[in-house]
C-alpha cells in the first residue's frame, strides 16, 4: 500500500508536521517582564541592588527556606556551596553521571574528585544504595541532582549523609517546584543550589540561587560571591553616605543584577501557573505516547511533587530498526526541536582521560543515555504546539518501529 504523502518522513523528503521549528526550551516571557526590565534601567540601577534583595526574598519565601542568595548561575552556586560546606582538594564528592557537565567541573574546580555512581532506570536519579557502597572516608560531600524535576531520594540520601558525617549539596537546577515527602527541596540539604538559565523552570536569562539553613554558610556565600567584600558592600554606591569596603578574603565574581532579577520577579510570581500548564502538557503527552515504543516517565511517589521539568520519553531501542540519534533528526525534520539530558558525563573526553572513567562503568546511566530524549514542555507552548510534538512523535515512531 502507498503512504499519503503526508505520511511520509519529513527526513526521507515528506512534508514534515509543522515548517517552523518549534524550539526546545523556549523561555516564557511577558510584559510584565519588559515593563520591570525597562523600569530597571530607567532607574539608573542596573547593577546589583534593591531588585536581587527583592527576588532573594521572594525566593526564600516560596521555598520556605531560612536563606537565599542569588548569584550569577547555579554552577556559582554549587561551586560556592561546595567550598562552603568544606569539600577541599583532594576530597571526594560523589554524584550521579547523569547531570549537566557544571556539577561535575564545579567538584573539579575544587581540585577535589567527582566520584560518580550509577542511577536509577526508573526515576533517573543517583542510586541511593550504590551512594552507600561507595562512601567512605575521603568522601566530603554527596551532590544529588532531583533529575527533570523529580525528587532524588533524600530520605535515604540524608540517612547515608549523617551515617559518615557527609555534608549534602543539592543540584536543584530543574527542581524549583520539587516537594520529596512533604518537604520543599531547598530546605533539605546543606546548600541547595537552583538556575534561572533560559531554559529552566523560572528564568533570569543567567542567573541562580542558593538556599540554606545556616547562617554561617549564607553569610559565608553572600560576601564569596562579590570579591569577597564586607557584607551589603552594593550600599556602598547608595544614598546612606558613603562606606569603603573591605576585602576580608579573595571571593568570586558571581554576583546576579538587578536587571536579571527584573526578569525572575514576575517569573516567580507566574511559578504555580506556569508549572499548572506544564502539568496539562504533561498529561497530554502521557496519555497521547501510552502505546508507542518508549518509556514515558512515571509519577512519583505519593507525598512527592514534580516539578516537570523535563519530559524524558526513553526509545525501545529493541523495537526500533534505528538509534535515537536517528530519531531526534527525524523530529527535528518534522519541526521539532528537542534535547538531550544527558550523555553521561563519565564518558565525556575529559572525565575519560582525568579519571579513567569508560564504557561499561555505570550501566544504567549509559542504557539511559543511549535512549533518552527530551520533548518540548515549556508553558509558553500552545495546544496546536503540543498536538504538533505528539503528531511528530507518532508519526517518527511508527515508521521507526521494527
Ligand atoms: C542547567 C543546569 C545546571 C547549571 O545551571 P546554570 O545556572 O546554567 O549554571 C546545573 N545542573 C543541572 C542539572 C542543570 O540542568
């Protein structure tokens, strides 16, 4: 039988579902943001000011936690977070392979070692009892990552974490939203660090927090990410007279301005609706992608919140005549931009030559890795958007099926 021509992949020369591409992590903007962005700049304070002491408050109340401080990007703030609870060269930090390269190159600007263990097929996240085999005394810190929004099991974590008096730094960069058994992450671990990156759940363009309950640490942080100089030194340009500053120990330059937090005040606002929206796409696409070859993601646990992050849809590779490779250039051939989350960083040129990590360490990730790819979800996308990506999907799908 001849296929419609509409029928045909857009790869092997078909009309493809939409000729725009739709793009994968599209930030969801509106005038509110442009009003507060150009009122930043006509009140001549662009800098680090009044709206970063805004947004950490706002922050610091939606997550319920003691401290925020917001920085120029999450990799500041897991670096920061790192130094703060004394991971120091030469220590061990344990992580999950499956994450974005700044966790790993954050451990290694500490001079310290990124020791990765393998995750969970299920939920995507660092394997708790493969963190117990592999603690030991060199381990300083363990940096969990709550993968596409789901929460990292830090019940078990903080079991193994206070067992061998191992501090916790959270990789929350997808998890703003995540609630693991009725505790906000960000109120859990030592440090959590969060992005606003473009692409992210609430955005700044580049931008970041960290929260924490101790006073120490979030003193410690807010003054090492701005040369370390004493406290509230951005008073110094202010109208309560003029102070000179100290430098009490060489900080960083990670300081967020007042023109990225324009962006994050009303994005904040928006967070629960945005995350309702993302929660209707979702179970389009649940239900939409229920008998095609792939693994969709499975709710969490009951006291548990996603924050959706991400939708990882995992290919059958053994009912599929091609790679996933194949696969995401078919979709982008209908007009669907997508992402990859992750190639395991283990297998990365560096991580290989630095660490003598390989091929066939850390199973798992590398049977995700191969499989994983991720659809569009953010808010700002349309109900003809979403019925575009699902369209696109079945039809790559069924003409990839064996
Ligand atoms: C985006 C991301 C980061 C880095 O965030 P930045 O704000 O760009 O530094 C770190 N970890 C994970 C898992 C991420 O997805």
């Amino acid at each position: 039988m001849s296929q419609k021509p509409s029928d045909r992949l857009a790869i092997e020369g078909g009309a493809p579902v939409r000729r725009e591409v739709l793009i994968f992590g599209s930030p969801d903007v509106r005038e509110a943001e442009l009003r507060e962005v150009e009122a930043t700049l006509r009140s001549g304070w662009i800098g680090t000011g009044p709206r970063v002491a805004r947004l950490e408050e706002a922050f610091r109340r939606y997550i319920g936690a003691r401290y925020a401080m917001a920085l120029n990007s999450c990799t500041a703030g897991l670096h920061l977070s790192m130094i703060a609870v004394g991971v120091r060269p030469g220590d061990e930090v344990i992580t999950t392979p499956m994450t974005f390269a700044s966790t790993g190159n954050a451990i290694v600007h500490l001079g310290a070692t990124p020791v990765f263990v393998d995750c969970q097929r299920e939920t995507l996240c660092i394997d708790p009892q493969r963190i117990a085999a592999r603690v030991n005394e060199q381990t300083r810190a363990i940096v969990p990552v709550h993968f596409a929004g789901r929460a990292a099991d830090m019940t078990r974590i903080q079991e193994i974490a206070r067992a061998h008096s191992v501090r916790i730094v959270e990789d929350a960069a997808h998890a703003i939203e995540t609630v693991h058994q009725g505790r906000k992450i960000g109120v859990i671990g030592d440090c959590t660090a969060f992005s606003f990156y473009v692409t992210k759940n609430v955005i700044t363009g580049e931008g970041g927090m960290v929260t924490t309950e101790d006073p120490e640490i979030a003193d410690w942080i807010k003054i090492a990410g701005l040369h370390g100089m004493s406290r509230d030194a951005w008073k110094r340009y202010s109208d309560e007279g003029f102070r000179h500053y100290e430098v009490t120990f060489p900080g960083f330059k990670y300081n967020m301005m007042d023109l990225q937090a324009a962006i994050g005040l009303p994005q904040l606002e928006r967070v629960e609706a945005n995350l309702a929206r993302r929660e209707q796409i979702w179970r389009r696409y649940t239900e939409a992608f229920a008998d095609l070859p792939l693994r969709i993601p499975q709710d969490p646990p009951p006291g548990d919140r996603h924050a959706r992050h991400l939708f990882v849809i995992l290919c059958e590779l053994e009912q599929l005549r091609y790679d996933r490779d194949w696969i995401l250039q078919a979709l982008h051939a209908e007009g669907i931009g997508t992402g990859v989350h992750y190639r395991p960083l283990h297998l990365h040129p560096y991580y290989r030559k630095q660490f003598g990590y390989r091929e066939g360490d850390f199973p798992d990730a590398e049977w995700i890795g191969a499989r994983t790819i991720s659809l569009p979800l953010s808010s700002k996308l349309s109900d003809d958007d979403v019925g575009d990506v699902i369209a696109a999907v079945h039809k790559v799908l069924n003409a990839a099926q064996r």
